[in-house]
C-alpha cells in the first residue's frame, strides 16, 4: 500500500521544488475546496429530489386512499344493484300474484251478480229471504277482496316503478364511480412515473456524491502525501532534457474512438449541473488495444477508485500520461514502454471507453493539445 502512495505520488508530485510544494498543496487544496462545493450541491440537489420523492409519494397515498373509498364504493354499489334487481323481481312476482286473484275474485263478482238479478227478477227472494241475505253478503265480501287485490297490485305496480328508479340511479352512480376510479388509476400510474424519475435522480446524486467523496478523500490523502514529503530528503533524479513544447499536437492517440466528455467542465447525462474532468474519455470499438502515447516507464497499473483499472506512464520530462477505464492490463509497474506500444485492452459496449489524461509538472493539461489533429 506505501508503495502505491509513492507511485500515484510520483505521478502528481514528482521533480518539483521544496517551494513547489507549496504551490502544489495549494494547488491541491483549491481543487479540494472545489470538490467539497460540488459536493454541497449534489446534497442540494439529492435533497431536491428527496423533496420530490416524498411529494409524490404523498399525492399517491392520497390517490391509492381515493381508489379504496371508490372501490368500496363500487362494490357496496354493485350489492344495491343486486338488492334493487331482487326488489323489482319480487314486486314484479307480487303484482302478477295479485292480479290473478284480482281476476278471481273478479269472476266470482260477476257469477254471483248474474245469479242475484236472476233471483231478483224471478221474485225468489221472496220465497227464501235468508238465501238471498247470505248470498248479498258473499257479493260485498268478494268485492271487498276483490279491491284489496286490485289496490295491492296497484302497490305493486308503484313499487316496481321506484325498484326500477332505484336501480337506474345506481347504475349510473356505478358508472360515474367506474369513471372515476379509472382517473385515479391513470394519475396514480403519472404519479409513479414521477416517483421513478425523482428516485433515479436521487440515486444518481448519491452516486455523483460518493464519487465525489472518493475525489475528496485521495485529494487530502495526497495533500498530506505532499506535507509528509516536504519534511523529507528529497530524492532527485536525473531526466533527458526534452523540450515538452515539442511534443504539442504530436503525440498519437492512444486509441481511435469519439470523444464522448471533453477536457474541463462537461454537462452531466443526468443531473442538471457541471462536473468538472481533468481529461477526456474516448469511445471506441468493443475490445479495442490502448497504446502508449510516448515512450517511458510504468510507475502505476491496477485499481483506483472510479477510474477503475488505470496505467500511469512516466514520459520524462515532467510529464505522464494516465489511462484508465482499462479491461485488461497487458504491462506492470517499472516496464519499459515505447511509443505506441499496446499496454491495455478495453470492454465492450459501455465498457469500451477510454480515460485519458496528460499531466505536466503535477497539473492536469488538455490531452488535444498534445494529441496530433485528426
């Protein structure tokens, strides 16, 4: 582990000063200052979405609550139908019954008529008075039952009017309820896609943030590397004398790809904010062979932190070149590597993008400055 320090040491610090030193954690400590800001407004941010996440969840409570009360709505609905349907069926039973005994009764009216004038007109009645009292008596007492069926159906006939009333006022109730459950159903299903949203831009600041942090903890690791170093001997050492303007706009590139995020501040895919890199990333065809750049020495190759796999170059002179988002590391630490030699291999699909960026004298430079001109 202390000799990975020193390797990444090596590559942001070496072949300054004493007095540069200085310069550098100063250099350092602005860039930390300037992750810890970015960090304070992806919390902004992450608490933007948070805001949002319990908006929505809150308005789908309340449209998941309606949907009950509409649904128990609906269903008490459906048993009043039912109810109503039953009503209608038994009146409707009762006023056929009634009528039919109504017609009875009917009948043995107009029988016993027939047989009262017939006695009247043959003066029978005087002959058998009692007869004819008792059979006057049957004649009231079947008009009266006769009324009481002919009024029972008429009750019938009314009950099944507002039976039939009362289902229809229910059935249109029911579809009025149908109707509005279907809203409910459709802005709970907006609502959810709402939630998704501000759930995903939640996770994404949570990752920009850790990633962030991960910036934030290797640039004090490295402040404090460089606080150690300035109180030991430094170790100097001797490099050919290349003239670094020379080598502008002629390095060639270590892969042949788009550049997909530029030197600097870039818009970030998701969030609506600037993120700043120190290099470029260049898309590329699936498993494509990374290249070196320059000649030099490998002072770095394995993990580191988001940048995944990575190889830092030595290319003399101050400067070094450092690419990562590698697949597969064909070179180690202290090789010896010449100009457009393959050093690595890249993915596929999202994985066959390359981080690459040039550093002299420890300060990040735009690599297309330094690359030839397609």
């Amino acid at each position: 582990m202390r000799k990975i320090f020193t390797l990444l040491f090596l590559l942001f610090y070496s072949f300054v000063s004493v007095s540069g030193h200085d310069e550098d954690i100063k250099l350092q400590s602005k860039k930390l200052s300037e992750v810890k800001k970015s960090i304070k407004e992806k919390e902004q941010k992450k608490n933007k979405f948070i805001h949002q996440e319990g908006i929505f969840r809150n308005q789908l409570k309340s449209i998941n609550d309606s949907i009950e009360k509409t649904e128990k709505k609906l269903a008490k609905l459906s048993v009043d139908i039912k109810t109503a349907q039953h009503n209608l069926e038994n009146f409707s039973k009762a006023y056929n019954a009634a009528s039919s005994r109504s017609a009875v009764w009917n009948k043995a009216i107009l029988d016993d008529i027939r047989l009262f004038n017939k006695m009247t007109f043959s003066f029978s009645y005087e002959q058998n008075p009692v007869e004819y009292k008792i059979r006057r008596k049957s004649l009231e007492y079947k008009k009266e039952n006769f009324e009481k069926e002919k009024k029972s159906a008429v009750i019938s006939v009314i009950n099944m009017e507002k039976s039939e009333k009362s289902k229809k006022d229910l059935l249109n109730m029911h579809r009025k309820e149908s109707k509005l459950a279907e809203r409910h159903k459709e802005q709970r299903k907006e609502k959810n896609k709402g939630l998704k949203i501000a759930s995903n831009g939640k996770l994404a600041a949570e990752q920009e943030i850790r990633a962030l942090n991960e910036s934030a903890r290797a640039l004090q690791n490295l402040i404090d590397k460089i606080n150690e170093a300035s109180k030991k001997k430094r170790i100097s050492a001797v490099r050919s004398p290349v003239v670094h303007a020379k080598r502008k706009k002629s390095l060639p590139w270590p892969v042949n790809g788009k550049v997909v995020v530029d030197f600097g501040k870039n818009k970030h895919p998701y969030l609506d904010t600037r993120v700043i890199s120190n290099g470029i990333k260049i898309d590329a065809a699936d498993f494509s062979q990374v290249k070196s750049v320059e000649s030099g020495i490998v002072v770095f190759a394995g993990q580191f932190g988001s940048y995944g796999k990575i190889i830092i170059i030595d290319h003399s002179d101050s400067n070094f070149g450092v690419y990562g988002l590698l697949d597969k590391i064909f070179v180690k630490v202290e090789q010896k590597v010449s100009r457009g030699a393959v050093i690595a291999e890249l993915g596929n699909g999202e994985n066959s993008v390359l981080y690459f960026e040039i550093r002299h004298n420890s300060v990040p430079d735009d690599p297309m400055l330094w690359l030839q001109a397609k």
